[in-house]
C-alpha cells in the first residue's frame, strides 16, 4: 500500500485536513512540541547553573534530529512513547557527559501535557481564532451592508413581523464574537505541568532548591503558565473549557448554515450559494444547485458534539492518575480542526454569497399584508379599543379565506375607521406596508456590526 493520506482512516485525515494546522496538530508536531519541552527543561537547568552550556548545546542539535518515525520505531521495542522519545535523543548525542540531563526529573506526562497545551495553544491563538475574525468580518460586512433591507421575520417555520437582513446577520455577529472572546481567554489560561509522578516536585526537590521556579521557567519558554496544582497529569479543566467553546462556537456556525440553507430552499430562494464553472449539484438531476457547505457545516457539529463527550469523560482520573483518558486524549486536536474546517468552509461560502432582494421582497408580501395584523392590534389597543386582538385575528383569518389583501379588509371595516382615523401617517404605514414596520432592525444591525468591529478592531 502506498504510504498517502487515502490510506488513513479518519476522514479529518483525507478529506477534511487543513494545511494551516498541520504545523500543530499533526503527530509530527506532536513530537517537536514534545523535544520542545525536552530542550526547555535543559536550558531551565543551564539557567539555574546545573546543566553546562555545553550539553545544552549537545542536546538541542539531538532534538532537531529525532524523527517520529524512529521514535514509533523505538517505541515498539520499549512499549512506551516518552521513553522511546528519549532513547532518539540520547542515541544522537555526541557527550556522554549529556546522557543523565535528558529528561532530568521529569515524568512523562510533563512531556506530553506541556507539549499539548503549547500546541493547542499555538494552533488557536494562530489559526483558529484568526480564521473566526476573518469570518466574524465577514459577517459584520453583511450585517451592515444589508441593515436597511426588509425581509419577513420567521418564527416556528411560519412568517412572523419583519426584520431586515443585516439584522438576521447582525444576531450571528453578536453570538459569534461572544464566542471569540472567550475562546480567546479561555486559550490563555491554558497550563502546563512540570511537577513529577505524582505532582508534588519529588524528583525535582532532589536536584534543585526550589523546583517550582524551575518550572515556571521551563514552561514560560513554551508561552505556558504552570497550573497551581496537579497531579500527575495537568488539571482538565483549561482543556474542557476550549474545547466546549469550540463546540458551541461550532453550533454558532451550524446556526448560520441552517439558516442561511433554508432561505436557498426553492419556494423561498432569498439567498444562494455561488456555484463555481464545472460544479455540479446533483448526479442525476442536472438543473440540482445544492447547498453543500452549509451542509458540511452542520455536519461538522455534529462530529464535535460527539467527539466532546470523550473530553467530558477524561474531566475523571482516579487519585494521582489513571490511564483511561490516555487514547482519547489523543483525538483532543481533531476538535480543534474540525472546528476549523467548518470555519474556513463557511467563510468561503459566505464570501461569494448571493442575495435575491426581488425574492426577499416578493416573501415579505407573500401573504397580502396580513403581518401587519400585529401593528394594528396594538394601535387598537393604544386606542383603547376593547377587543383589539381579537378584531385583528378576524382580519387576518378573513384575508386568508378571502384572498384580499389585508388593507383592503381593515379599511372596508366602518368600525375600524373611527381608529384609523386617528393614527399617524407613520402608524398607518406601519399597518400596510410592511417595510415600514422593522423597529430597530436596521439600527441595531448597525450598532452590533460596529461594536464588534471596534472590539477586534476589524
């Protein structure tokens, strides 16, 4: 078999795979995160004058020499992943004098969870929360752009009072720059751990005076802060805590895809996704324009939400440390590149979007003008009319049987008239043509798509 991605068997591997977050996420990056602890640990010791500048040296050019593959090689013999790792390093050293600093103190989950909380941390700070302001700027364009557009509110699948596009938009801006933020700190509250078996400095405590500022400096070359307690393992939480943002984050997303695919159904048709030369949207049906990256994006949700509740499981280790959360913490990272596949495929579609004013137009007064039964009953009502509700549903229900439009019925009502009379010009308006009435739709569109932009300055 020929050694390529179509031989893998997940599909983040072959068909969803992100050139961007190969450089973190990949088991390559995984074991030069994994030297990057190593070498760390042996500058920490040359600063607290217990390593000579001399085997820094020797070390450091062993780390840029390991591969992963001589490592999986080695761990075949050893039946353990660190201690194959260290054997690569030590088998390229040039002074003996280097062998007992490798590794020095340390256990293996020091390696491993400081070398996930760098990568994870560089892999979201980078990429992933770029990718998401790119997309959020995205959005804020529409939502401004399309502020004063009216279009027919939904509620419960049925035509609710009007909106205006941008205000549609502006709903996701809010929600996904929320999500942003916190994703931005939860990233930076990320740990790692150089403390031991058991989390209490034990082997450190033998070599040096005061093991915790040894491991603040080692893991402060790896742009960490050490947790203010663990045990064997890092403390779960900083990794829970981003990796349920990344999937509400992803359910923003879904939000947005769902949505944005029931306006491109056929009998509504307000929006659509550009179709490129050669596309095709069906095998069989030719005329078929399928809205297939809002689909993956859903899609993709429902990968994260499963792929969670291993996250959730691994929140439970007994006492110092068990082994339970060892293989599924290995699949922490395809959260994180799911997660971005969708971003990066909704950003693409949302780029090219296509709006249909004429349809969005044409929806609004599919119904004859019945959603202005709302502003009358309460106009009514502010009138003091005693069955303002009532009277406007009567409307409404005679409009559908009837087919008339809604103004025509209410101004054919002598009762009505005494009412009408007294209302504004605006109020009226209100009533009957549905553009008139979107409140602060197209105000609050703009005001949401600003705030934002001023806040990642975009």
């Amino acid at each position: 078999m020929s050694d390529s991605r179509f031989n893998c068997f997940a599909a983040i591997d072959y068909r969803y795979w992100e050139v961007e977050l190969a450089p973190y996420l990949s088991e390559n990056a995984s074991t030069k995160a994994k030297l990057l602890v190593e070498l760390s640990l042996v500058n920490t010791l040359n600063d607290f004058e217990l390593c000579p500048k001399n085997v820094v040296s020797d070390i450091k050019q062993a780390t840029q020499q390991v591969t992963t593959e001589e490592v999986y090689a080695e761990e075949k013999i050893t039946r353990h992943d660190i201690k194959a790792l260290v054997n690569c390093i030590k088998k390229y050293l040039k002074l003996n004098d280097s062998i007992p600093f490798v590794h020095k103190g340390l256990t293996s989950f020091d390696t491993i969870d400081s070398a996930n909380a760098y990568r994870y941390k560089q892999a979201m700070n980078n990429v992933v929360i770029p990718g998401l302001k790119e997309l959020l700027q995205l959005l804020i364009i529409l939502s401004i752009k399309y502020a004063h557009l009216p279009q027919v509110g939904r509620t419960h699948g049925q035509h609710a009072s009007p909106v205006t596009f941008g205000n549609t938009i502006a709903g996701y801006v809010s929600r996904l720059g929320s999500s942003i933020l916190h994703l931005e700190e939860n990233t930076s509250n990320i740990v790692g751990k150089i403390s031991g078996a058991v989390g209490c400095y034990n082997g450190l405590s033998l070599i040096v005076d005061n093991p915790i500022e040894l491991e603040k400096n080692v893991l402060s070359q790896l742009d960490l802060q050490p947790a203010q307690f663990s045990s064997q393992i890092a403390p779960p939480g900083p990794l829970y805590r981003i990796a349920s943002e990344l999937v509400n984050t992803c359910g923003i997303l879904a939000n947005i895809a769902r949505d944005m695919r029931n306006l491109q159904r056929t009998e509504i048709g307000e929006i659509g996704e550009k179709f490129i030369k050669g596309q095709v949207g069906s095998s069989t049906m030719p005329h078929k324009k399928n809205p297939i990256n809002f689909e993956n994006v859903e899609s993709v949700f429902k990968i994260v939400k499963g792929k969670f509740i291993t996250v959730m499981d691994d929140v439970i280790s007994e006492h110092q440390r068990d082994l339970t959360g060892s293989a599924s913490g290995r699949t922490y990272g395809e959260i994180i590149a799911y997660a971005f596949h969708a971003v990066k495929r909704l950003k693409r579609t949302l780029s090219k979007l296509e709006v249909n004013t004429d349809r969005i137009a044409d929806n609004l007064n599919l119904q004859n003008g019945v959603i202005g039964a709302e502003p009358l009953y309460i106009l009514l009502a502010e009138q003091g009319h005693p069955r303002a509700h009532e009277a406007a549903k009567e409307f409404a229900l005679k409009c559908y049987e009837t087919g008339f439009s809604f103004e025509d019925i209410v101004k054919s009502n002598s009762e009505i008239g005494m009412y009408l009379e007294k209302m504004t010009e605006y109020q009226l308006s209100c009533i009957f043509d549905p553009t008139n009435y979107t409140g602060l739709a197209e105000k609050q569109a703009k005001v949401i798509g600003q705030q934002w932009k001023d806040i990642f300055n975009l």
